[in-house]
C-alpha cells in the first residue's frame, strides 16, 4: 500500500480547488444557459460495441485502481479501447469544458464542482433510471440540478465516530452506549475525568475542512448550506444545534484544536490526548499508516445522532463520474461508468483486494446500494483496527445517510465568511448566533448576490 496520505484523499485538493472554478461557474450557477444534451444508452451488444474513449483521473493510488478495473471493462467489452489519463483534473477540466476543446469522454470529479458546471455536462437522468432506486438518496440529490442527473455516483464518504478502545475501557464507558452527541459530551468529561491530560474530542484547526466537517454534521439531520435553489439556510435550528455542541464542548475543556494529520494533530492522537474522531471514513488511513504508539487500539462505530432516533452518520466529501456534452464517443464512456458503478465485477475491481490496496479500498464505499451488503464485504478486516470489520460498520452507516441539495459553485468560497467563523467559534472569540448572522451576511453580499 502506499504510503502518501494525499493520493487517497486527492479529493480535497480538488475540494479546494471549487474556488478557482467558482468564477467560471458564477454566470451560470445549477446551469441555467443552453439546455444540456440528454444522452442515450447504446444498444448494440458488448461483443459488437466498438471504439475508443479518453478517460481523464487524478494520479495516484486511484489512478492506479481504476486502471486495474478498466482491464476488467476492457475483459467486458473487447472492442473498446480506453485511452486512460492521470490529469490536473481541478486546473483543466472546468476551463476545458468551457472551451469546449479537447474535451475527455468522460472525467472524475468532485461533487462540489457538478452542479456549477451542468450545462457543459450530459444529462444523464435517463440512464441512471434503471439503478436510481438502488443508489444512495445522497449522491442522487448532490448531482441533480433541476431535476436532472448530471454526474454518474460512485463513492459515498460516511461519517463515523473513531474512538480509542482502550481509553473507552479504562474509564468504565460503553462506546455502544454513545448513542447521542449528547452522550459523546458526558463520556468526553468521563474520560478527562479519568485523565485530566486529555481533551478528547477532535475538532479541526484548518477553516476548509472544519467548514467540510460542518457540512457532514448538517447532512445528519437532513439540511446543507443551501437547498436546492442555492437559498442560503445557514440560519436554522440544525446549524444552531450543531454550533452549541461545539460550544459546550469547548467551555468544559473536552477539544483539543488541531490541523488534520499534521504533526500536532498526530502527536496528540498518538499520545492520548486525543480519544474522539468524528469524522469521515478516510480517517481509517491514520491507524493505517501514521499512527505508531496507538496503531491497533482504534475502533471505528456510527456517528452519534442529534435527536434520539435520528440519522447515524452524514457525507463528508464524495465524487462522480461526469461526460461532457461535447465528448466525441459519450455512449462508451457511459459503458465505462455504468460497469464500475453499477455493475459486478466493475465495483468489486474497485473496491475489492488489488495490487494497490491488498485488503480493499477502504477508504470509501460504493454508492450503488446492492453493493453495501454487510454480509458480502468488498474490503478485509483492518489489522491496525484491531481486526474490526470496517466494512459492516460503514456500510450500516452510509445506509442512513439523508439526502442533501446540489452544492453551490460558491461554497469553497464561503470559508472565508463561515469557516474562518467556526475557527473563532472553536477559540472562543465568536457565539453560535455571531456565526450565524456574520456569516450569512457575507455569503449572501458577497457571493450569492453577486453570482
């Protein structure tokens, strides 16, 4: 396995990148210019199908695992030739689009980015028919704009809870137990309790990914920063939920207010301070690769709710599968898409054991929903989690994700306003209520009445 913790979570480089291509999508927020083509399933049969698609990937592990798979495609569909390409996707394909020149046949993307970009994309609502009742309500609604489906669903990010098993034991708490985040709260002050060293819950430095973070928390009870029409709902009483169990969590002493995997974050982690990650399953690289004093004594469970009975987990990150609507060979790429997502062997070449990932890519799990059986896991037990089944835990996790709204063009953008607000909520400087109020306010001046 590798060990960069970039490649896995290239996604964020290009999450950052929204800001650079926010620009490029203001004149036409959710697509609102020229009608987007709508594409068409081929009907020949695989054997009779030919061709040759250019297919653009960020480089990497993944680049590396998509490659494996599209051996399998091209064991699928003999006659298609696949020009597969590691490429700056966030520096190249919006401006490409745009241009309309040397576009691919088909791109990974963030979903952050597809709803900016609709009306340089297929619409897709017609081929994703067949497979919508058995895709995540998630991914479905983060790439339809307007009631149609632009981007192709692959990875779903569940949010769980990582906890140090030992530390849990040792102070009498029962993580079955932590089934509210009032709950997580009362064992944090259990286990500083025990160990006045530690602050037990991470809460994140960086303004990006708190921001990230946020938007996950709000996904678990079914609202996001904007609905469907890009309204700003920022004012509400799941934000204000969220913000005051940050707050109580910092005045009882219970954070410890580090950048993610940095050294300090990891020190802190190692050292045990840290005890509580509520976060996505791509943390489950840390036990993997970084965590050396406490590797093996990390478990991974759902994320608390926020109500009784309420949503065990929320999304934090994802991307897709986009065809431009000036590809030269769309229907192939399609082939190609619909086999890694929706198809067996496609989702099982990805996710399965490989030459990259030995025991599985688990760092995600698929969008398609016939492939989240607990029963049937696409990746090992996780020796530096203990041996635990990752797998049964996300998947029962990702199973109560709540649907979201397409993401505005303009979010990466809004971290300047409500990140860096969060920042200053977590160090005491800013209320719940001055968050709310400061930040909508320049979101809706700067960037929604602008767009």
């Amino acid at each position: 396995m590798s060990t960069s913790p970039i490649d896995r979570r290239g996604f964020l480089k290009g999450a950052l990148g929204i800001a650079a291509a926010g620009s490029l999508a203001a004149c036409a927020p959710g697509g609102p210019g020229a009608q987007p083509s709508k594409l068409a399933a081929p009907t020949a049969s695989a054997s009779s199908v030919k061709g040759e698609i250019t297919i653009w990937n960020r480089s990497g592990d993944l680049f590396k695992v998509f490659d494996a798979a599209i051996a399998k495609f091209r064991q699928a569909y003999p006659n298609v030739k696949v020009n597969h390409q590691a490429v700056d996707i966030d520096a190249k394909l919006a401006n490409t689009l745009i241009s309309g020149t040397n576009v691919p046949d088909g791109s990974f993307w963030d979903d952050a980015k597809i709803g900016g970009q609709a009306e340089h994309l297929y619409d897709l609502t017609d081929l994703i028919a067949p497979y919508r009742d058995k895709t995540s309500p998630y991914k479905l609604s983060v790439n339809t704009v307007d009631g149609k489906i632009y981007g192709v669903p692959w990875d779903l990010d569940p949010g769980l809870l990582w906890y140090r098993e030992d530390v849990l034991e040792n102070a009498g708490v029962d993580p079955a137990g932590l089934a509210t985040y009032d709950d997580l709260l009362a064992a944090a002050r259990t286990v500083k309790e025990k160990d006045p060293k530690t602050r037990p819950i991470h809460l994140e430095k960086t303004p990006f990914l708190s921001q990230l973070w946020l938007e996950m928390l709000a996904n678990q009870q079914g609202t996001s920063l904007a609905d469907a029409q890009g309204k700003l709902r920022l004012d509400s009483a799941e934000y204000r939920r969220i913000f005051g169990w940050i707050q109580s969590a910092v005045k009882d002493g219970l954070v410890t207010h580090a950048p993610y995997l940095e050294p300090a974050d990891v020190g802190t982690l190692d050292g045990g301070q840290q005890v509580f990650v509520p976060w996505a399953i791509w943390w489950s690289f840390a036990p993997q690769q970084l965590l050396k004093a406490t590797k093996g004594r990390w478990r991974a469970a759902p994320l608390p709710a926020w109500t009784p009975g309420g949503a065990r987990s929320g999304a934090m990150g994802g991307s897709s599968f986009v065809i431009p609507a000036k590809a030269k060979n769309p229907e192939l790429a399609w082939l190609l898409y619909e086999f890694l997502c929706f198809k067996e062997p496609g989702y099982t070449a990805v996710y399965g054991p490989n030459a990259v990932y030995p025991g599985g890519l688990s760092t995600s799990v698929p969008g398609f929903t016939p492939a989240l059986d607990p029963a049937k896991p696409l990746f090992r037990p996780i020796e530096a989690l203990g041996g635990q089944d990752l797998w049964k835990v996300a998947v029962e996790a990702a199973r109560t994700i709540p649907a979201a709204a397409p993401i505005p063009w303009w979010w990466a953008q809004s971290v300047d306003y409500l990140g860096d607000n969060l920042q200053r909520l977590i160090e005491g400087r800013m209320s719940p209520d001055q968050v709310i109020t400061e930040s909508s306010e320049k979101i809706q001046r700067n960037l929604i009445d602008r767009s």
